[in-house]
C-alpha cells in the first residue's frame, strides 16, 4: 500500500468512527442497546476508545512504513481535536438535528 493510500485509509477510518458513537444505540456498538438514549457521557467514552483504535491503525500502517517517528504532546492534542471536528456531523444528526417519531 503506498503511503497516500494509508493517509486516506487513516482519515476515512477517522471520519467513519468518529460518528459511529452518534448513529448507534448500542453500547461500544455492538453490545446491549441502552433503555432509552444512551447518555452523551457514554457516547463520548467510545468516541475516545474509538481514537484510541484509529490511532492504532494509524501506527501500524506507520510501522509498516518504516521506523516510526516519536510524537510529543501537540501531536495528540492536535489530532484529538482533529477527531472531534470530524464528530461533528454525528453529533450535529443525534441532538441538533429534527428526529420525526
């Protein structure tokens, strides 16, 4: 796989999974549905383990590369922001958006 395919597979990854929390009721998705709404603080802990996934996909495929490069603080600060901007639209569908029942 060349190194512009993995940087698209990384960001397409992201984007998927940082919107799965918001379009299921399931638990870590594929668990027992919630009674109810499942509450925004559960939302956002798989959201978290779900940055936690791409970024394992993300070192993997940088392994696979070559030698991997050595990240600060800034380097996870910027892409945690960076995967709650991609959260957006999810979020936006689950408590702004018109739900007709």
């Amino acid at each position: 796989m060349s190194q512009t395919a993995s940087v698209w597979l990384v960001i397409l990854a992201a984007f998927l999974a940082a919107n799965l929390p918001f379009l299921s009721e399931r638990w870590f998705l594929a668990g027992p549905r919630s009674p109810g709404a499942k509450p925004l603080w559960g939302r956002l802990l798989e959201l978290l383990l779900l940055y936690g996934l791409v970024g394992g996909l993300a070192l993997a495929l940088e392994r696979r590369a070559g030698q991997i490069y050595p990240q600060g603080w800034e380097f996870y600060a910027v892409t945690g922001a960076l995967f709650l901007t991609l959260a957006f639209p999810g979020f936006v569908y689950r408590y702004l958006g018109r739900h007709h029942d």
